[in-house]
C-alpha cells in the first residue's frame, strides 16, 4: 500500500514548484484514488494504446 502525504514530498511536485510551476498533471486509469489525495480530475485522455485514461491535476507551492 502506498501512502501519499502531500504532493510537495515528491521530487517530481518539489522540483515543479522551484521551478515555478503552479500545477502539475497525471494521467491514470485508477477511480477517485489521487482525488482522495486533492488532485482533480480535469477530462479524459487516451494511453498510447488507445485506452481511456484520467487527467488529473494539482496546485504545487512552497508554501
């Protein structure tokens, strides 16, 4: 089981916020998992192949 805390505890979140990013994006297949985590779905996208995924964002900061 994973445990996820708060995005900005990733490289990938932490990295986007020095950086000046206000938001990063994933895609998954996964139903209402990163949403417990406050990311929000904002459509839906394709896999390379062809499959139906979720695009999902989230506000990064250093604050």
């Amino acid at each position: 089981m994973y445990r996820i805390v708060n995005v900005i505890d990733y490289p990938a979140g932490m990295e986007a916020a020095i950086a000046g990013y206000k938001e990063i994006f994933l895609t998954t297949d996964l139903n209402n998992f990163y949403e417990k985590f406050g990311w929000t779905q904002m459509d839906n996208g394709y896999s390379p192949d062809g499959q139906v995924s979720k695009i999902c964002r989230i506000a990064v900061s250093l604050k």
